[in-house]
C-alpha cells in the first residue's frame, strides 16, 4: 500500500543535510572515495544504471531522504536519471526500490549515504507496521528515543509516522523532534520522575499535572510508582474525575505487583502481564470509571502485543520502545549496467520495474 501522494515528496531542504561535508565524502566509505578518485585521475566517467533494493519483506522508509541527498549532494544531479519507490510502499525480496542512471562519478561519494538512510528508516517502518498490525487498529505509542542517539529521532519519528499511515492506525511520538516533519507534537504520561518529585505522591503529581496540563492534552497517569496498580489507578480516578484520560502500567519485568501477590503459581506474575491489566480494568469498571483508558508500556514487542490480543486483553494504547529500533534492513546497490553494457557481479542481475516513478 501506498501511503503518500504519487505527486509529492517531502522537500530537500527539511533534512537539514550537512551538504558541503557530504559532497566532500565526508561521511563516505573510503574506498568509494578511493574509487572515484581512480576514475577522475584516469579521466574515466562511465555511464551507469545502479540499481538498489533489499532482501526482505518490508515496508520502504528513508526514500525522500534518499532522494535529498542526490539532489543537494550529487555534482550534476541534472545530468542523473532517478527511478524510485515512495515512502510506506510494501517490498518484495531484491525488488528494486531505486535506480540511478547517469556519470557515475557524479554520485559515486554517495551511496554509503543514501544505503544508510534507506536502511535505518525501511528498518522503522517495517517494525511499526508489524507492530500496529499486532495491535488490531490500537493506538501505539512510539517510545524509543532514550535508546538511542537523539540524532536519529527526528527522521525515525517520520518512518513512525508512514507506518501509520501504511496500517491506518494511529502513532503517537514523545518528543516534537519526531513529530516535526510532518508538523505533529510529542505526547506523554505522568512520568515516575513527577512523582518522585512529589515524595512518591501519585495522586499530587496527577493532581498538580492536570492543573497545569493545557485543555486539549490527554491526562496519562502511570500508577506503578508504588507496585499497587490496583490502588493507585483508583485513587487517581477518584481525584482527577473526568480530566483522566488514562492510566499507564509500566511495572518493571523484575517486579509483581501487589495486587497479584495471592495468585502466585500458575502464570508468569512479572511485568505487565494480563492478569494485572485484567485487574486494574475490573477495578475501574467496578468503581465506575469504565472511560478510563489502560495503557499498557515495559517490554512490549510484536509478539506480547499479538499474545495478548489474541487473549483479548483489555488494553487500549501500548507504549513500544526499544523493540521498534532493533533488527537490521540492509540495502545494497549495484552497477548492473555500464556503458550500455551489464556489469552486475555474479549472482546479481539488473531487474527492470515499472513501480519506479521518475524523481524530478
């Protein structure tokens, strides 16, 4: 599925590319350098298709990045004919995702550049996809930006983002850096550092929040400060009334919550599990707080969201972290034509698609 307009792709200029620094091989594997050095001393330009795919099922990010590059770093991007794909399409195996045809070297100092855009980001969509499929159509919240470099957040937050549009499910982000390609804010909780802050004091974090917290803005409380979800989620409904949104259940994978300390022996009691989040739901439709959300956080991947949809597990947000940053995606790029002539190594081949559109 496609996701974006066939007639627009994000502007060159909202990357922000150090453009001098990538126009002078900077960020470049040496030996591409060592290459086109060779051909500049030697007098030599040949005129090349390069072809670029992947080797998996998976879902296409970082292609108007890609594409910036080329365009602001390459030394006669007129002179090059782009063929590509567009952010959130779904890949096949070695389908060929974009090619490159022209003086190859104009772009030869590239291409460590544009395989790493395309590989991080087609890495992000394809895990969000999954997980949001995982999900059934649930909002996620997407939370890995302390596992990483905040340098990746702002074009990971954007691969995020095409992963729900490919699904048609909603993705929150946490930070405004994430969300600012595509004008959006971050979002968050309640956070165990607010309570901290008020001497281990759920409800006085909650209270003091929702006072500041603009009109507009989802009240989210996480209430395993104390290990007592059960407790807490009440007396958090009980004092902030219609102005919670939700309550958030983080309880750590080392820990089992109070309120499962008598039911010990025939599951798995650590963490957020289901027994846990089918507790704290009873205890807030039994109180009368059943608009009162459950957001689910803490150790989530594809597969514990699948376990737990398919058990109908009443959560209606998850929280997803460092799972959606791990895995590889990686891109390689061939010459398969030079000169008119094939020039793939063995055991790869030129694949002529007509899904490329041409890159103006």
């Amino acid at each position: 599925m496609t996701v974006t307009s066939r007639t627009r792709r994000l502007p060159p200029e909202i990357f922000d590319l150090p453009v001098e620094k990538m126009r002078a091989g900077y960020y470049t594997d040496a030996y591409f350098n060592h290459a086109l050095d060779t051909l500049l001393a030697d007098g030599r330009h040949p005129h090349v298709v390069v072809q670029v795919f992947q080797k998996r099922h998976s879902y296409l990010g970082g292609m108007d990045e890609a594409i910036a590059i080329l365009k602001l770093c390459s030394n006669d991007f007129d002179g090059l004919t782009i063929r590509a794909l567009y952010d959130g399409d779904a890949l096949e195996p070695y389908e060929p995702v974009m090619t490159i045809e022209g003086d190859y070297t104009t772009f030869a100092h590239l291409e460590t550049l544009y395989l790493g855009v395309l590989a991080r980001r087609t890495l992000i969509t394809t895990n969000v996809v999954e997980v949001l499929r995982a999900a059934r159509g649930k909002p996620i919240i997407f939370m890995p930006a302390r596992h990483d470099h905040h340098r990746v957040q702002t074009g990971d937050g954007y691969a995020a983002y095409v992963a729900g549009q490919v699904v048609g499910a909603p993705v929150g982000v946490t930070t405004d850096e994430q969300a600012s390609w595509w004008g959006g804010k971050g979002v968050g909780t309640v956070p165990h550092s607010l309570i901290a802050s008020y001497d281990g004091d759920t409800v006085q974090a909650a209270l003091k929040f929702a006072d500041w917290a603009p009109a507009d803005l989802n009240v989210v409380v996480l209430v395993d400060f104390e290990n007592d979800s059960v407790r807490t989620a009440l007396e958090v409904a009980r004092a902030l009334g219609p102005r919670l949104w939700g309550v958030r259940l983080d309880t750590s994978e080392s820990l089992v919550d109070q309120s499962l300390w008598d039911e010990l022996g025939d599951f798995k009691p650590t963490g957020v599990n289901e027994r846990l989040v089918r507790k704290v739901r009873a205890a807030l439709d039994d109180a009368g707080f059943g608009d009162v959300r459950i957001v689910a956080s803490g150790g989530f991947t594809t597969q514990k969201i699948e376990e737990f949809e398919r058990d109908g597990v009443p959560v209606d947000a998850y929280g997803v972290g460092s799972s959606l940053i791990r895995g590889s995606n990686d891109f390689t790029a061939d010459i398969v034509l030079a000169d008119g002539k094939p020039a793939a190594k063995a055991g790869r081949r030129y694949r002529p698609s007509d899904r490329l559109e041409l890159v103006d």
